[in-house]
C-alpha cells in the first residue's frame, strides 16, 4: 500500500473538514463530529488529530479573523490538500471495492 | 444576550496555566478554540456547568504535543566555533597583560590560596590514609578495655593491655585468626665501646604475617620465631654496621628478653631481618624488633590480667562478627581472672567490672577516646585537621572574593567589548563562556603557581603540621581529583557571578557610553565587609593564642627551674646519691644534687580515717625542694639527720590539706592501707605546679620511703658556668656509672617545650591570618585603584574647585575604612565566642579584655589604611587639567 495510513478517527476527522469545505476550525468540528457520531469528543483530541493531519501534509491551516467571543484571538481554519483529497478518495475505493464484493448485501435485522 | 455574557468569564488560571506551559505558536488557537467553547457552553448549560467543562479541557492540553517548543526557523549561533574560540584566547591574554596590576592580584592571591587548599588536600589525604597499608585491613583489631561501675555506667576506657589477653584470647575464640603483642622498651644497646639507649619493640612472632612491613632480607615468618633473634630497620643497619646486609650479625643489648630489670649484662642478638623504613603513616614506626619472650609463670598469675602496659593487636578472620567476638573475649576473660577479680576486690576494693573491645587498627590514629599510645606514634588531633581546613577555606574564599570583586568592578571597561559582541551576534550564552573561560585561565596560571608554593612551604608545613608530606603524593588518582575538583570549583567560584553580570549587559547602554556602574556596589561592599571580617576574626584569634602562649611561658611555677639540669639514671640507689653528690659538689660551680623517682607516680591513702584522696606521689630527699626553692610553709622539712623520716613522715602540700579538710595538719595520719603503712604528717609543702599549666595543681605527697627507687636526680649550678658545670657532670657519670647512657636536660627548657602545641598552633594561626591579611589587602588595593580611576574626573572638578590635597585623599580612604569598621561588628562576637571556647581548655589562662579588641582593630585599620592611602594619595596629587582635558 502506497497510501499513508490513516486512523478512523483521523478519518472522521478528515471527512468532516472536507464537508465544512474551509470554514473547519476546533470548536466546529468537535460540534460537528459530536453530532455525526455521537461521541463525546474532546478539543484536545480534535486538535492533536489536526495536528497529525498537518504533519501528514493531509490539511493545511490559515488563521482566520478575529471573533469577539474567542476574546479577540483568531480562528486557525482548515482545508483539505490535494494530497488529503487523494487520500480520502483511496480510501473510498477500497471500501467500495469491498462492499461491491459482497455476493450476499446483509440487511439489518432491525431497521432503525 | 451579550451584555449578560460579558461578565461570565472562563476561570482565569487555567487560561494563566496554559499561557505558561503549552508552546506560544499553539496557544492562540487552543485559547480561542476553547473560549469559544466556553460561550457556547454558558449558553446551552449555564456558567456552572461550563466552568467545569473548562477546566477538563484545559486540562486535557498539558500534554507534551502542545508544550513541545517550535523549532527556530534560523540556525542558532555557533558555540564552539574555531574562530571564536582563538578570539576568546586573543582577548584573555590581551586583557591579562594589559591590566598587569589586577591579573598580578588574581594570580597571586588564587594561588596562595589554591596553595593553601592543595596542602590541606595533602595532609588530610594523609591522615585518612593513616595505618591502611595493611594488606590484612580491615581484620586488623586492638585489643581495648572499659571499665563499669557496679551500676553499669561507663567510667572510663583504655586502650592498653597486658600480656594476658593475646594469647588467651586467641586461644579461646577461633574467629581470631593471631594476635601481636606490641610493647615498647628503652634499652642500651653497645656498639663498640659506646652505649646507646634505644626504643626496642617487643613482639610476638606473627608480627609480619599480621602487619605488611616489607623486609629487605630475612623470613619474614620465621625472622621472629627464635628467642635471640632480632629485626632492625635499614637505617638501624646502617648506624650500627654501616650496610644493610648484615644478616646473622650481632647486637649487643643488655638484659634478657623477659626480665625488665637492671643489674644485667649485655646480651647478644642475631639479625634475622633486615626491614625497610616504616611508611610514616603508619602508628606502628619501629626500628628494633626483638621477640617477645614470657616466662611460663607470667601466663599462669592470674593477676597479671590487671597488669597493663602495652598493645595487643588481633587479626579476625574475614567476615567475623565483631561484636560475638568481643562476648566470647569476655566470656573466658571472667571464667579465667575470676580468682584474680575476687581477690582485687577483697584486697583493694575494686569493684568496677571490666570489659573487653576490640578497636579496629585504623581508627586509632584519629580516635579521641582510645588513641596510639604507649609505643604507637603520631596520634593527630581532629581538631588540627578542623582548624587547618577552616583556614585554607578562609584564605581561598578570600582570594575568589578578590577576582569577583576585581572583574566586576573592572567591567566597566569592557563594557564596550560586551556591546560590539552582543551587536553583531554573540549570545549571552557565548559571553558567560568567555568570561568562564577567562577565569580558568586565571585559574589555571594560579594553580601552576601554586603548585610551586606547595613544594616551597612543604617543609615548613611539615614541622607545623608534624608530617613528612611529599609532592610525590600526588600521584594518586584519588589526590588528582581532589585537586582538578579543588581547580574546577575555585573557577566556577570566582568566574561565574562576573560572567553571569557582564553577559547581561544591555548593548545599547554600553555602546552609547551611559554606563555608569555606581560606586555603591552592594554585593563588593559585602565581599569587603566579609573579607575583613574573616581578617580581623583571625587576628583576634592569633593575639589571643599569642598572649596565652605568652602567659603560660612566663607563669609563675612556683618554684625556680633556672640553673636547673636534669639526669636520668635508672635504679639510682640511696649509695649512689651520696657517692654523686660527693664527687658532683666538688666542683665550686654545683651548688646541690637531689634524686627524685623517675617519671610520675600516683597513689592513694586514706585521710581522717575513711576519705580516700588520690595524689601525685614523689619520693625526694631532704635537698630537694631546697634546691627549687619551694618553703615549707608549716612544720618542717625532711632532715637527713632524723632517720626516723622515710618510714614514719611525710610532706603534703596546701591543696592536700584543703581536700582532706585538716585545720592542723602538722601530725595528721596518712593511711597508705593497702600497703598497711600510716605515715604523720610533718610539714605542708606551698603549692607548686610540678606539671604543666594544662593540669590544676593536686594533692601531692612527698616520702623519702626506702623501697622506692630514684630515677632521677637533678642539679642546680651557678649561672654562667654551664661548660664547665656539664663537663664536671658528664665526666662524673661516666666514671660512676659506664654502663648507663648518659642524657641530660635544662629543666626550663623542658618546661617550655611542654607548649610546643600551643606553640604550633600559634605559628599555625599567625600563617593564617598574615595571608588572609595580605590577600585581602591586595584585594582592596585594586578595588583603590579603581575606585580612583573611576572618580578621576571628580577628583579634577573638586581640585579645581578648591578641595586640598588632605581632604580628597580622605574622602577615598574613608570609603573603604567604613568597610572595614562595619566588618568588625561581626567579627568581634564571633571571634569572642571562639576564644572563649578555646581557652575553656585551660585552667590557668588570661581574661579576653578589650584591650586586645581594640589591637586588633587598630591593626586592621592601620594596615586597610596603609594600602588604600597609597592609590588615594596618588590621586588627590595629580594634576586636574590631565583628567579634565580628555572628553
């Protein structure tokens, strides 16, 4: 595998800054995760999470502006790279790939 | 809704915590991040609740992702560039030669002090090493004693012995391996037709496979072993035959092994050994072994256990339980004395329990309570060691406050260099490197130097110290390290605060040349008043040891010990006393002979019937206290015409009578019970110091008792007339008595050597105090020259406008003599405290008085002043219109 890896929780991570499509910043995510998964999710995790990402070169970071209920301090928002893109995109494909293998889809017993 | 919020705020310390610990590039956005969440919080589950979820999400960033620093986007400076480096060396040497005066004051004072330091290394190094060359340390022990009352309380100890318990301990306990007994004799040894008197060892055979004396020639376990064989040291060897292979040669010694008494003839010894010189850390220095010999009868007189006169040394096996050993000793020692205990305490009343110990060989040399004695040498003093280091302490002190004082002050002219260096790039951590640097080099030059003065004042501090160091020590891994130590601290001491003050110099002050460093330094005002007060503390100790010193020497005695000699003679008999005071007074220039028994007695009796009083005993006849001029002050002398006097009176003096309470004392009984005999008094002798000033004068009985023996006897000649006078006596010795060495001594020569320690410690003390007097003064000289140079302008202004000569030159001399007078509010009750410490230690000793206070303060002043005049003379004088003129 070519690819680099990525946690399931980068993962999510990863996916939700793509959704908010550049207005992706701490407190959004950890709102937005919270609110698709329903975990508890922690800024503290959100951050080391896009701190990794960063690292990995999957995210890039610009500072937003100034909100008066951050006191006055400003937004470190993020986008998705080319690279992060790509990454994502593999990812789906070798999922895809996978559930278009199975000879018998399974339904929920329980639908919810 | 945003006026309500404003006054809901997240907690303030743990935004104060973050701000502290997580690293500044991240703290924007975790701050806002959470903020932002906290608003959101307060909105949906009210300010409480939100608080709360603060602090756990505050908390959740300590963690070392965010605290991690970013990484400097620049490459940091070079710390140990090439170049630099040579550019530090260039500086150094520029700055030292160019500023002779203060790097002459550096070095000479670091190395005096180094010096003194590097001695005190030596010497301690050699008092730890004491005795360890023994390959059979640490299973070498001393045999030691303590006596119990029947209470169980300790009453006293003792580190001798008798012949007794070597051998049956070693007889009895098998974890002791062997055992040496080691007892010290003088005997007279003939070479020729010259006799000598010589310390002789006597020691049991297993001497060399206990303790690691190497031999030249000879079996070391068998050199021993034969009854009239005998183990001299190299340099023996080559005084009595003048080589050292003298194997199976002989020396004549007179009496036999095993009798100690008088009256023999010589006997002939076979060199079985040759040894080398005893190491001189050792307690055990010998020059002539013989054999230990004892009669059959001496081991089975059950009261020889109460016999005590010598050492006996145990070897225990490897890994045995000292204090099972010390039961099982005292387990056969009560099993085989106790017919001898029952009957001490029947005949004298002796009812303290004995118990035996054992001392590990190495701790003697130093141990207060059970030193080397009685044949084991060079015992030291702990506190010597103390006062020596507390001394070398003060003077290196004194020598690194000098280069912190003199750098620092001296700054202010590389305040420029410190600015051009931090302009173009130098960081303070390059800067504290130069100036650490520097000090080492300083340092380093000082410790050559005082390696130097180390082998110069060697000898000198040997005599002191009564050592025989060498520098050849050195070569000792542990001694190097003590001393590179000694040479790394001294340079951190003295380097570092300067470094740490000129690295932190602003650049932009120093370069526009507003620096002005004030004269009212706290930190040099500190280091003077400490110097001095170090300074002054040592001079009140050394006039206190001085007048001590002075007061023992000239103290009245009592009794007059001018003219006097001193001759030994073993078992002077009662004919030969008057056969050498016949011969003796025919010479004009003797006035009197009197014998007195040899080295000092003790004795107890019983007074008023019961009261027991112990004494010093002397056995005289009736010319004695005449001839030292002591009167009787009530009844009469001895008469050598009343027979009647040595069986049946004797003479006590004033302190006797006070302690036996007697109104009358003249016919009181003396009850010598033991002995059976009760003597009348017959006269009270005036009190005498017949010791040293270190012991209060005691009871003290005289008797001219026929049983006991003189040793002694002593002359009084008329002034003037000593050549001839012991000419005369020699000759008459010799003549009456060939076989015995003849010695003699002025009696108050030998009452001045009894101070020989006070007198070390004088000369000790006085070393002491003129270095730190003169590194201190050395010190303040710089800090005059400064001062002087710094306030050249203002000298020029206030010459011009019409101050005198006097009055400049007392304003600068007042600045530091200030110093030195606040030193004394500290040095005085320090100094008061410690000689009257000191002088507890003597029971006949002068009062503190003011008097020598104030010397010593006018000593320190007087010499503070001298040094500082010199410079602030040297610039009231100058001419105003040199320092005005350049701008």
């Amino acid at each position: 595998m070519n690819r680099a890896y990525l946690g399931e929780f980068e993962e999510i991570v990863l996916l939700t800054v793509a959704a908010l499509d550049g207005t992706a910043y701490g407190v959004i995510l950890t709102h937005e995760i919270a609110e698709q998964t329903g975990r508890a999710v922690k800024l503290n995790q959100i951050h080391s999470a896009l701190q990794r990402l960063e690292e990995k070169g999957m995210v890039r970071s610009d500072m937003g502006e100034p909100t008066a209920e951050r006191g006055g301090r400003r937004k470190r928002l993020y986008s998705l790279t080319a690279y992060g893109q790509r990454t994502l995109q593999q990812v789906r494909e070798v999922r895809e790939n996978l559930w278009s293998r199975f000879v018998k889809p399974f339904k929920l017993a329980v639908e919810i | 809704m945003k006026s309500d919020d404003r006054n809901i705020t997240p907690p303030a310390w743990a935004d104060k915590l973050l701000c502290r610990i997580c690293a500044p590039h991240l703290l924007e956005t975790i701050l806002g991040d959470l903020h932002e969440e906290f608003n959101f919080q307060v909105s949906q589950v009210g300010p409480r609740k939100a608080r709360l979820l603060y602090y756990r999400e505050a908390l959740g960033f300590l963690k070392l992702r965010y605290i991690k620093r970013q990484k400097s986007p620049y490459s940091a400076t070079f710390t140990f560039s090439h170049d630099m480096i040579r550019n530090y060396f260039t500086i150094a040497w520029r700055t030292l030669a160019h500023n002779k005066v203060y790097s002459f004051i550096n070095v000479i004072g670091l190395s005096i002090g180094l010096a003194a330091a590097m001695l005190i290394l030596l010497y301690t190094k050699d008092e730890v090493s004491f005795d360890q060359f023994h390959t059979n340390n640490p299973n070498i022990y001393r045999i030691t004693s303590r006596s119990l009352s029947i209470d169980g309380k300790k009453v006293g100890v003792m580190g001798n012995t008798g012949y007794m318990p070597g051998p049956k301990f070693a007889a009895g306990v098998p974890e002791i391996r062997s055992f040496v007994r080691y007892e010290e004799q003088q005997k007279d040894i003939k070479n020729g037709t010259e006799i000598k008197s010589e310390k002789v060892y006597r020691v049991d055979s297993s001497f060399f496979s206990v303790f690691s004396f190497p031999l030249l020639s000879g079996n070391p376990e068998t050199a021993l072993s034969q009854t009239n064989s005998i183990v001299i040291s190299e340099a023996m060897a080559q005084k009595y035959f003048g080589s050292t292979d003298v194997l199976g040669k002989t020396i004549l010694i007179k009496g036999n092994a095993d009798k100690a008494y008088e009256d023999e003839r010589f006997e002939p010894y076979t060199v079985t050994g040759v040894a080398q010189k005893s190491p001189q850390n050792s307690s055990i220095k010998f020059d002539i072994l013989v054999p230990m010999v004892t009669n059959h009868g001496e081991m089975e007189e059950s009261s020889n256990w109460f016999s005590v006169f010598m050492n006996t040394f145990v070897l225990l096996e490897p890994g045995a339980n000292v204090s099972l050993v010390e039961k099982k000793m005292n387990l056969i020692y009560n099993a085989d004395a106790k017919e001898a205990i029952r009957e001490m305490a029947q005949k004298y009343g002796f009812k303290d329990q004995n118990q035996y110990a054992l001392q590990p060989f190495t701790a003697m040399h130093l141990s207060a309570d059970l030193p080397g004695d009685n044949g084991l040498v060079d015992h030291s003093d702990q506190k010597l060691s103390y006062i020596l280091t507390g001394i070398a302490i003060f003077i290196l002190l004194i020598a690194c406050i000098n280069f912190i004082n003199l750098t620092v002050a001296r700054s202010l002219k590389r305040a420029k260099e410190i600015g051009v260096r931090k302009v173009v790039g130098g960081g303070r951590i390059q800067l504290i490197i130069q100036f650490l640097g520097e000090s080492f080099l300083l340092c380093f030059a000082a410790f050559i130097f005082a390696l130097v003065i180390v082998q110069l004042t060697l000898p000198t501090f040997n005599d002191l110290a009564n050592k025989q160091l060498a520098l050849s020590y050195l070569f000792d891994i542990k001694l190097i390290m003590g001393y590179l130590g000694l040479f790394l601290a001294t340079g951190l001491l003295a380097g570092f605060y300067p470094a740490l003050v000129l690295s932190g110099y602003n650049p932009v002050t120093t370069l526009y040349n507003r620096l002005a460093l004030s004269g009212k330094n706290q930190l040099q005002t500190s280091l003077v008043v400490l110097q001095f007060t170090i300074a002054s503390f040592l001079i009140i100790g050394t006039l206190t040891i001085r007048s001590q010193f002075d007061y023992l020497i000239h103290y009245d005695l009592g009794y007059n010990d001018k003219h006097m000699i001193r001759v030994e003679k073993s078992n002077l008999t009662r004919e030969e006393v008057k056969l050498l005071r016949q011969e003796l007074v025919k010479d004009p220039n003797i006035l009197s002979v009197a014998p007195k028994n040899p080295g000092r007695w003790f004795n107890s009796a019983k007074v008023n019937g019961e009261t027991e009083i112990s004494f010093a005993y002397e056995t005289i006849d009736p010319e004695f206290l005449p001839m030292i001029e002591v009167p009787v002050l009530l009844g009469r002398n001895f008469s050598a015409d009343s027979p009647g006097d040595s069986s049946r009176y004797v003479l006590v003096n004033e302190t006797f009578v006070k302690k036996a309470g007697w109104k009358n004392p003249v016919g009181q009984v003396v009850d010598f019970w033991f002995n059976n005999i009760k003597y009348s008094v017959a006269g009270v002798v005036k009190d005498y110091h017949y010791t040293d000033l270190n012991e209060k004068i005691g009871p003290q009985i005289f008797t001219m008792k026929a049983g006991n023996t003189y040793g002694r006897f002593f002359v009084k000649i008329k002034p003037g007339t000593e050549t001839t006078s012991l000419r005369h006596i020699k000759e008459t010795y010799t003549r009456l008595f060939p076989l015995n060495p003849y010695a003699y001594k002025f009696l108050d020569d030998d009452n001045q050597q009894r101070y020989e320690s006070e007198a070390k410690w004088k000369q000790i003390m006085l070393f002491g105090t003129i270095l730190t007097i003169f590194i201190s003064c050395i010190g303040l000289f710089g800090l005059a020259t400064l001062a002087a140079q710094r306030r050249n302008k203002e000298i020029g202004i206030r010459k011009v406008m019409g101050a005198s000569v006097t009055s400049i030159a007392r304003l600068l001399t007042s600045d530091f003599l200030k110093l030195v007078c606040i030193s004394f509010v500290f040095a005085f009750p320090l100094a008061y405290y410690a000689i009257d410490k000191w002088l507890q230690n003597y029971p006949y000793r002068v009062d503190i008085s003011a008097l020598l206070f104030l010397e010593a303060a006018l000593l320190a002043v007087i010499v503070a002043f001298l040094t500082v005049s010199f410079q602030s003379i040297r610039a009231a004088l100058m001419n105003p219109a040199d320092s005005l003129r350049s701008e």
